[in-house]
C-alpha cells in the first residue's frame, strides 16, 4: 500500500468518525433543547414582531453611525434600538433560546477542545466566549510559545 492510499484510508475513517462524533451531538440533551427553543422561538408572535422591528431600528441607527455622534438622531435611534433589545432580551422564549444556544456553544467548544489537545497541546480552539477559560498570547505579558 503506498503513502498515498494509506493518507485516503485515514483521511475516510477521519470522515465516518466526525459524523458519528456529529450524530451524538445531534443526539445530545444539549441539541434538543436548543432545536426545541428554536422552534419555540419562531412560533413566539411577539418575538418575532420585536426581531422584525429591530432589524429595522437597527438599520436606521447605522444611517446614523455614518456620521456618528454628530447626527441629530443617533442619540435617539441608539436609545430605540437598546429599548427594543431590552424588550426582546425580557422574553421567556428568547431567554431559552439563548441559554440553550449557551449550552450547544459550551458543548462543541468542550469536544473541540478535546479532539485539539488529542492533536496538539498548542492548537487553538475557536470560542463565542469573551472570556476565555485559559490564558494564552492574548491575555497579556511575554509569550513563552507554550500556551495552553
């Protein structure tokens, strides 16, 4: 068997293993909670009238970001886009949503993760968190090249 079939044979099983690895997370507490919200989210007529709203409050605040604080409505159209934010953010369905989102998020970042240390103690993971759990080269201070 030559170098190259040997990397084919590799690279297939690869393959069948990140999508059973994809059908357990599919399968997962986590999946189900989030499809359910989702749908839950999307048959919510009020939260969608609030999303459909600021979408369009959002691209009159960005009219007015062109010229910043100078614009005489970019005071108020920042203040209507918060108010409408504030008032979807205060919607059980969307708080399920996204605490659901959280949980897929945390999730996939925990077997991500796993499958990069498998790999390497050097690879980075992508993460929706601000926060980052660990240190590394952008928290600050000299870089030794070993962060993890």
């Amino acid at each position: 068997m030559s170098i190259m079939e040997k990397q084919a044979l590799d690279m297939s099983a690869l393959l069948l293993r990140a999508y059973e690895l994809g059908d357990l997370i599919l399968a997962s507490q986590e999946a189900a909670r989030y499809l359910a919200e989702k749908e839950r989210l999307s048959g919510d007529p009020v939260a969608q009238e609030l999303i459909v709203t600021l979408g369009k409050k959002k691209e009159l605040f960005e009219e007015c970001q062109r010229f910043g604080h100078f614009h005489p409505e970019y005071h108020k159209a920042m203040d209507a886009v918060k108010e409408i934010q504030d008032r979807l953010d205060a919607l059980p369905s969307v708080q399920g949503f996204k605490e659901a989102e959280k949980s897929l998020d945390d999730l996939l970042y925990e077997v991500s993760a796993l499958i990069a240390g498998a790999v390497s103690d050097t690879v980075k993971v992508p993460s929706n968190d601000p926060l980052p759990k660990q240190g590394g080269c952008s928290s600050g201070g000299s870089c030794s090249g070993r962060c993890g």
